[in-house]
C-alpha cells in the first residue's frame, strides 16, 4: 500500500484540469477546494495567529491529537461506518499514551500517521509529510485560480510553513515519486492484444503518446490487433487527467457517464460546499436519505452530480475492442478510471474489486491549531449502483479472474471465448 504517493497523486488533478481542459469536461470532480479547520470548527485563522512556535509542550501536542480527533469526529463522513470495524477508543488512547514530556511535533507526527494506518488510511485518511507540502506550495505557486485561495492559506499558514520547513525531520517519500516505471507495453499474437500496463496516473508527459504510437507501429508492422488491454492492477491514481488525456482521448469516441457525490451537514462541509456558490449541492429526497442513513449514519446529506463528457474525437480505432484489468491494488483515480469504463461502456473490467474511492473529489485538509501539521480526507463520497460506498467496497469487474489466474490470463480466456 502506497500511501504517500496516493497523497501528491490526488493534487495533480485540480491544477492540470484547471489549465488545460481540451476537448474534455469534467464536473465537480475539477474543483478542489481546500480549507483548514482551527479547532473543531471552520474559521480562518486570524491575525493572532501569526506568532510562530519551535518548541511544544505536552499539553499542546496533547490539545493537538485531540483535536485530530475531533476533526474527524465532526467531518469525516465515514466516522461512524469504520467505528463498526475498527476499536477507535483503543486506537486513540493507545496513541495518546505515546505521547509524552520528551515528544516532539515529529513524534506527534509519527502517532497521527500510526493511527491512520492503523484505520488503513480509509479514504484518503492521511497526514501530510514534507515532500507532498512542498509540492502544493509550489503547484499554488504556478496557478492564479481563485477558487484554490482558501488552501492557499492554509499550507501558507506562518506555523505551518515553520513546521515543514525546518522542524519535522525526514518525513517524506521522495523515492516513490521519483520510481514510477515506464508503460509497459506488448503484443500477444492469441488474441491479436496490444497490451499496456500504467503503473502509475501521476502527470508525466513522457507517456503522452505512448498507446497511438505503440498501436501504429504494430498496424503499419502488419501486426493485427483487435483487442487492447489496458492494465492497471498495480495502479494507486494520480491525476484524472492522466487517464483522459493518455488513455481514453487518444482512442477516439465519444463517451459520457455521470454519478452523484454525497457530502455531509458538517461544519468543513458547509466552508469547503454548501456555502459556496460555485457547487450546486441539494437535499436528498426521502428515498434516498433512508438508504443512505442506514449505511452511514448521517442525519442530513447533500448531493451533486458529477458529469464526465468526451466529445466526439476522431475514433481511428473504433473496431479495436478495449479491456480494462482492476485489482486490489486500483485506487483513487485509478478507480475513478474503473469507474467511467463501467458506466460509460468505454471497455470491459476484469479481474478483482478495486480497493476504491475514486467517485469523490480531492479530499480536504486540515491544520492543527499548536503545530501547524496538515491531514486530509475524502469529505464526499461516493456509491455504486447496490448502494455501498465505493471507498470501501471498490468498483466491481465485469469478469472476475479465477482463484489460479492473473487479471491478464483471465482476460485472455475471456477474448478466445473461453468463459
């Protein structure tokens, strides 16, 4: 599980979308707007906080886990799902006895992380280290939408900025970003398959032609090709615009699928949503709110729909049948990916259920009050078409592999039409 790179991964799409949207719409996936939280509540810091801290004391790293809890308590939709399957008390308490007279904001970092691991990191649950708060710095610092101004100020916040610059020590993943393989690609004559494995969704122009020149070189060589498989097993996410752009666009069509996105009557939810005008959030119907109580105990939700259109591209491939393999291990925007084949009939899934949470926008963030250190998670959610949440339950294929099989052999069987 890759959990630090799922945390830049997740950024990448609201500024590339932002800059650049082509031939593509997207809806309420685009926007990201971001807001940090001063104790449990939504308010931005005031001119009081300016003053700067190198040093805490126990009770102020003490007030500081606390108030992670809190936060999630508030706001984090699915507070009271995964209290069915995970002790929360024993979690917190355990890792509120960690800290102790000799902690410091790293040792306070180490038991937020432990304890979000510790909850699988659900939905995007993570804390920020110091390469992914560096990062949006510097993507804030290339993009002048106003709608990202709100998170601005919260990454630029004086006590965070001191934090992440100069006391926590070697939290970072730099190698995970820095190791993505290339595209793998490959032709299997059973099948007549062009196969590609993504590995990765994080923006890189080095993969932007990879598939139409791959699959021209192969159909001026006289290769016949009637099938490509699209695999991304192994896949964590990163950016929308990655799949749109690299994969689907260059393929030709047009597509278009819409879900909903649900989100709570919370104090983060009512800055980050409900209060703003540039969404178009609505109460549930009766119908609705019943089915949706019963999965997360939620007493008011909203929703909006999230539209993905292609629009008419020239489709030079149109009699190429395209396979889409998913695994455990497909997440984020990987799974958003899963997504949009499924409902729009891009391509077929095989393999096995998603590990998910790819139908819900980039997820908020939060900072806490003493140490200025940042979390986020998932603030919307999303279901598939039985009603469960899709952060949990994943996207399920179309063809599931065998126990003995890979995804790949499995959808080898599938096209020789031994089903």
């Amino acid at each position: 599980m890759r959990c630090h790179v799922h945390q830049r991964e997740q950024v990448l799409s609201m500024f590339e979308c932002m800059k650049n949207r082509r031939a593509i719409r997207f809806g309420v996936v685009l926007l990201f707007l971001c807001f940090f939280i001063r104790s449990s509540n939504s308010q931005l810091l005031s001119d009081d906080d300016i003053a700067t801290k190198s040093s805490f004391s126990i009770e102020e790293l003490t007030e500081d886990y606390n108030q992670f809890w809190n936060v999630l308590r508030e706001n984090y939709p699915y507070y009271d799902y995964i209290s069915q399957y995970y002790d929360l008390d024993e979690i917190m308490a355990e890792g509120l006895a960690k800290i102790n007279s000799d902690s410091d904001v790293n040792d306070l970092y180490e038991v937020l992380s432990t304890c979000c691991r510790e909850l699988h990191n659900s939905a995007h649950l993570s804390v920020i280290d110091n390469d992914l708060y560096n990062y949006y710095l510097q993507m804030m610092s290339d993009n002048n939408n106003e709608q990202i101004t709100p998170w601005l100020q919260a990454v630029s916040r004086p006590q965070s900025t001191l934090t992440y610059t100069e006391l926590l020590n070697g939290h970072s993943e730099e190698s995970a970003y820095d190791s993505i393989p290339q595209v793998d690609c490959d032709y299997y004559t059973a099948g007549s398959i062009a196969y590609f494995k993504y590995y990765s969704f994080l923006t890189d122009d080095r993969d932007q032609n990879v598939i139409t020149n791959y699959l021209d070189d192969l159909i001026s060589s006289g290769s016949d090709v009637e099938n490509i498989v699209i695999d991304i097993t192994a896949n964590s996410g990163g950016n929308t615009l990655y799949w749109a752009r690299n994969i689907v666009e260059p393929l030709g069509g047009s597509y278009s699928c819409s879900w909903n996105y649900y989100i709570s009557d919370s104090p983060m939810m009512k800055s980050y949503f409900l209060d703003n005008t540039y969404f178009d959030f609505v109460p549930l119907p009766t119908d609705e709110k019943t089915e949706l109580k019963n999965q997360t105990s939620l007493e008011m939700i909203y929703k909006t729909e999230n539209k993905i259109d292609f629009d008419g591209a020239i489709n030079q491939y149109s009699g190429i049948r395209r396979w889409v393999l998913i695994g455990n291990e497909t997440y984020s925007s990987a799974d958003e990916f899963a997504v949009f084949c499924k409902k729009s009939g891009w391509a077929t899934l095989v393999g096995k259920m998603t590990r998910g949470d790819g139908m819900g926008t980039t997820p908020v963030i939060a900072s806490l009050d003493n140490t200025g250190l940042l979390f986020r998670f998932s603030a919307t959610f999303g279901l598939n078409d039985d009603y469960s949440l899709n952060a949990f339950t994943g996207t399920r294929p179309d063809y599931a592999q065998k126990r003995t099989e890979t995804a790949l052999s499995a959808c080898m069987r599938i096209i020789n039409g031994k089903r």
